[in-house]
C-alpha cells in the first residue's frame, strides 16, 4: 500500500514514498536556504515559484528510487496546511493532477500532524498515548497524543514561538539565516554563568509558554561594541534559558498527563542541548523519550507519506477538492 507523499509548506519542497508493510521506501528534499538568505528570510514568491521548478523532478526521482509507477500508488499525500498559501497550492495541484491521472485518492495532511507523527519513521517508534513537544520556527505546542488525530493542546507559546525566538536573537548576534543553527554552534563557545536569563512563566503554573522577553532581555545584555566572545556568552546563556524552560515544561506535562512517553518534533528538536536536557530528565524519571532522525526534525514529506498512509489505513475517504489552508488548528482534525 505505497502512498506518494508531497511537502511544499514553506521553503523546502520534499517528496517521499511509504509503504505499511516494507517502511520508508525513498525520499528526497531540496532546501530553498540559499535562495532566501540574501533576503535574511523566506520570501513567499519566490517561494513558490522555486518549488514549480523543483517538484516534478523530485517526484520522479523519488518515484524511480522506489521502482514505482505513478498507478501502482494507492494514494497521493500533501501537506494543505498550515503555511504559505501559495506554496501549498503548488503541492496541492501537483497532487491533485496525479490524483486525478491515476483514480488515486487525494489525501490533505495537516503540517503539524506530520511532525507529531514523525517518530512513527524510527525502528523504536512511540506508543499511544504520549506527550508531544512540537519546536519549530512557527510553532511551540506541548500535546497530549491518544491517537491518530486524537490531540489536546496542553499549552502553547503566547508570542513567539521558541524557532522565531532562535532566529531573531541569532539576528541580534549578527549571525546567518537561518538564525537558530549558528546561535546553537556559537553557543558552543560560550562561557557558562557569565549572563543569565529568566526562564520565563516557570514560576507560575500551567503549561503555557512566552519567548519574546528573551529577546529583550538578550538585547539589553549585549554590549554595545559585542566581541566575538560577548556573543558566545551571550548565545550560550539564551540557549541554556530555552532548553531549560522547555524541560521544566515537560516535565509539568508528564506529571499533568500521568503518559509513560515524551516525544519531541519540529525543526528546534534537531538542537543537541535540548536532546541533552530531556535525555537527562528521561533517564532520572524512567520517561520513554523519542526524536526523529536529524533530517525528520525539519519539514520533509517523509512524516506527509506517513500520515497520508495511516489515515488512508484507517478507512478515511480521499478528499473531493483541492485544499490549502495558512490557518489551520490542529484541535480541528478528527481522530483516524
């Protein structure tokens, strides 16, 4: 039951083929980093007109990796939302138009689904029911996960989310888009104590968090002719204060949900400070504790083939018309 899987949310277009029975069978992905970095973020036409030039080919390399013809699919994944708006229009028709060529089902994928479902991808996959930390540029949820579609949002960020705040500070620092990589590398070279900043609504109960005073307080710190080294201290401290508030958070979580599992996804997953952090509460509370691969972490069409594959496993009907949503909550899905 291989299902072809489509990702054009944002700045990578990926393409991926899955199949129940034998896994993950190809994927492939191209990064648009270059193509924005003159510009110091994505530029949303450009956007999509790189993803027009890039899809077909992908599909077709992915498709000849898996030794499949486009008939011998039993259905087409994309991610509908939520993202640019003209980014996934340009997966969704290419889909669609697959779709409709083979008498294929066409099965919409919302983003963040993907990458809550993304450790599914792994040998040692989580079991339901678990706690879902989701880290990317756009998003910071903590979830409780029951099942497939089955999502309760235990907190979120109220400003920014925990990747903005990466890329903004490292914007700060003088640093590259994209922003968080270099800031978690520079930090690296950071001496431990010399600045220290709040671990912000820590003190107070709930599971809600809050970025955007980071920024502030990393701003007001940074001297105003900043060596190399102020930076490093600086990345360091600002580093240590995220991972920090995202492990007490979960933690909270865990207790909240009384689950046995914590998983971990979206772009910021991919941060070695972090793993570090929840690898070490994992351990002291017996918390089975779960990431994606590396290259899973970011967007990728991989974790779309994957949930286009349970929902279609699950009985859910192919949809009638082509959808993109900018918007789109994840408590509106229904369970599988």
């Amino acid at each position: 039951m291989p299902i072809l899987g489509i990702e054009t949310s944002c700045d990578e277009t990926a393409v991926a083929v899955y199949d129940g029975a034998r896994g993950l069978l190809a994927h492939a992905l191209h990064s648009q980093i270059a193509l924005h970095a003159q510009y110091g973020g994505v530029v949303p036409e450009l956007a999509s007109r790189d993803h027009v030039g890039r899809i077909n080919p992908l599909i077709r390399q992915v498709l000849g990796e898996a030794g499949l013809q486009p008939a011998q699919l039993s259905g087409v994944a994309y991610t509908a939302g939520p993202g640019l708006v003209g980014a996934l229009m340009v997966g969704g028709a290419v889909a669609s138009g697959i779709a409709a060529a083979h008498g294929l089902p066409l099965v919409p994928v919302h983003h963040m689904e993907g990458h809550l479902l993304a450790p599914m991808l792994e040998p040692d996959p989580p079991k339901f029911p678990f706690v879902a930390l989701l880290v990317s540029g756009g998003h910071t949820l903590l979830v409780a996960v029951r099942g497939i579609g089955q999502y309760e949002i235990l907190g979120e960020s109220l400003d920014d989310a925990v990747g903005e705040a990466f890329d903004k500070t490292a914007k700060m620092l003088g640093l590259p888009y994209p922003g968080g990589p270099h800031l978690a590398r520079l930090a690296l070279q950071g001496r431990p104590g010399r600045f220290r900043f709040p671990r912000p609504m820590t003190d107070r109960p709930g599971l809600d968090f809050s970025f955007s005073g980071l920024k502030t307080a990393v701003l007001t710190a940074l001297p105003k002719d900043a060596s190399e080294q102020d930076k490093a201290d600086l990345a360091h401290a600002f580093q240590e204060a995220v991972t920090e508030t995202l492990a007490i958070k979960c933690a909270r979580a865990i207790e909240h949900t009384g689950f046995a599992g914590l998983v971990v996804a979206g772009g910021v997953g991919a941060n070695q400070r972090l793993r570090e952090r929840l690898g070490e509460y994992a351990r002291r509370q017996n918390v089975a504790l779960h990431f994606p691969r590396q290259a899973f972490c970011t967007d990728n069409a991989a974790m779309i083939a994957y949930v286009g594959w349970a929902r279609r496993a699950e009985g859910r009907a192919g949809a009638q018309r082509l959808i993109a949503r900018s918007r789109w909550p994840l408590t509106e899905l229904q369970p599988a």
